[in-house]
C-alpha cells in the first residue's frame, strides 16, 4: 500500500492532519509520478486534450478521480465500468473471453480490477442505468448543506453576501488586519479561512462557487494552517492557480450533474488550444476528492484527505 501511495504523492507532501510549515513544492524538481507523468508528457497539455481528460474523469462519478485517470491511461475509450461480480449481480453480464482487465487502486485492498461495459455480455442494460452525471441538472440541497457544515468544522467560514463585482475577493485567509476589514459578518474567533458567495444566485451557481473558493483553499493557494493536509503553493503565478481551481470545480460540479455550471469553466478549451502551464494533477485531483467527500455527510471534525 505505502507503494501505490507514493505512485500519486511526492516525498515533500504532507500526510492527513501533518501540523508545522512544510516545503514548498517545485513543479520544476517534480512532486510524485503523477505531476511527473504530467509535465513530462505532451498528451494532455494543450486546453482541449486537457478538457478531454477532464470530462472523461467526471463520466466516472463512483470513482475517485485518482482513478478515473488511472481508467483513462488504461483504455480512454471506456464508456462505464465496474468489477466483475458487480456485472454479474447487478445487471446480469458477463465477462466476455479475454476481457481486458482495468486496474484501479482502492482502499484495504492492494488493487482492484474493473472491466468497460463492451467486454461484458448479456442482459441489455436499462438506458437510465449507466446514465451520464451531465443529464442532470439540479443539486440536492443536502449537498450544498453538508458542505457548508463541513467547511464551518475546518474553520472555513461561508458568508453569502449581496452582489459582488468582478474584482472583489471571493476567497481570503483571516488575518488580524483581514478579521477587521469583516468585521460586519462576525466571523468566530477559530475562523482561517473567509469565502464570499453572492446571494442572488441559484443554488447550483452558489455550490459552484463555493467548490471554486474551496479548490483555492485545498489546493495550498492561500497557504496552510496548522491542521492542513494539504501543501503550501501560495506562491504559483494566477495562471496556474486559476487553471487548477477551475480544473478542481470543473470535475467536481460536473460529477454532480451540473453540465450548465460546469461548462462556465474551460469555456474557451476547445477552441483556444493553447499549451498549459505545468500544473500539478496530485493537488487537483486530491482537492476535487476532498470536496465531495465534504458534501456526503455531516462530519464531527475534519476529516482525513481522501485518497481513493
């Protein structure tokens, strides 16, 4: 297992709840085989091969993101896939003679292997059951709810406030000249981190700018805390941080349904193909996984960093 770890973080990344200052990644020296893979491969570093990768990933919602690219790397033509007793159980199929095999990694268990719908055969499958995340539309408030809780347990304060223009702040660290700049929210006095959420917006937009404020946090590009798993990246150039923001909210919004919300972000990649920065996949990725764990269930305190 401490292999399989290692496989997607880098030596100078810090565990779930590691307290203290810990090194500031170099993208150039290179922070696991993940960002490696990334930066070394030409594959994904134009904006439509990256939007590609990204909207695979998201097809894939019961799987982390870690291993929707894993699936990607195997057999990028997949359309749905599951283990093999899942097939035969719950849909009645079989695997065809000499089905390919897709390895994933998953919890307590060294490996997993899943199988693409097309080296199954047997019972159709109802067209509702492999429907696509982008189908729908609406989030569950629970979501939305759960998330708000789970943020205000990390110290997070969410504060929905009138309309906000282009250049205001939506996401800050408090700080005690920062506290009294917001003085009129009241925030607590544990609060570290600060996102604004226009109050206009429907629920959905409101989640999806809430998951882009949260992508900044998790992503180190405020820094950290004392009970931050994450790394400290502050100082990237806008340009990294943005693409790996909106990457983290692309994949997140778009696995819950939210296609409309979701196609805001990257809405130029396809048709400006121009090459990306080196950005690091391992915190876009971990990030994303994060956030959705946020919106599954009330927590009692944080929660350790997801992997799988």
């Amino acid at each position: 297992m401490p292999e399989q770890l290692n496989l997607f973080q880098g030596s100078d990344t810090p565990g779930p709840g590691s307290p203290g200052e810990v090194p500031q990644p170099d993208l150039d020296e290179g922070t696991g085989a993940l960002d490696e893979l990334f930066r070394l491969s030409a594959r994904w570093r134009g904006r439509r091969e990256f939007l590609e990768l990204l909207e695979f990933i998201a097809r894939f919602p019961a799987y982390s993101p870690f291993n929707g690219f894993l699936i990607y790397l195997q057999n990028p033509a997949a359309t749905h896939v599951a283990t093999g007793r899942t097939w035969s159980r719950k849909y009645r199929r079989r695997l065809k003679p000499g089905a390919r095999p897709i390895l994933i990694l998953a919890p307590m268990s060294p490996v997993l292997f899943v199988f693409d719908l097309k080296d199954t055969e047997g019972y159709p499958v109802a067209g509702g059951a492999l429907r696509p995340p982008e189908t729908r539309d609406r989030l569950s408030s629970r979501i939305y709810d759960a998330t708000l809780h789970n943020s205000r347990i990390q110290h997070i304060a969410v504060r929905e406030v009138p309309t906000l223009n282009s250049a205001a702040e939506r996401v800050v660290r408090i700080t005690a000249s920062v506290r009294k700049n917001y003085a009129s929210l009241e925030l607590e006095a544990t609060t570290r981190y600060l996102v604004l959420v226009d109050a206009g917006l429907s629920l959905e937009e409101k989640y999806a700018c809430l998951v882009l404020e949260l992508g900044r946090i998790f992503c180190g590009h405020l820094g950290i805390d004392s009970d931050a798993w994450w790394v400290d990246r502050k100082d990237l150039d806008l340009n990294r941080i943005d693409l790996e923001a909106d990457a983290a909210a692309f994949i997140v919004c778009r696995r819950r349904g939210l296609a409309p919300v979701s196609r805001q972000r990257f809405s130029d990649g396809r048709d400006q193909d121009r090459e990306l920065p080196p950005i690091s996949l391992n915190a876009v990725f971990q990030a994303a996984s994060y956030i959705e764990d946020m919106g599954k269930t009330l927590w009692r305190k944080p929660r350790k960093q997801s992997r799988y």
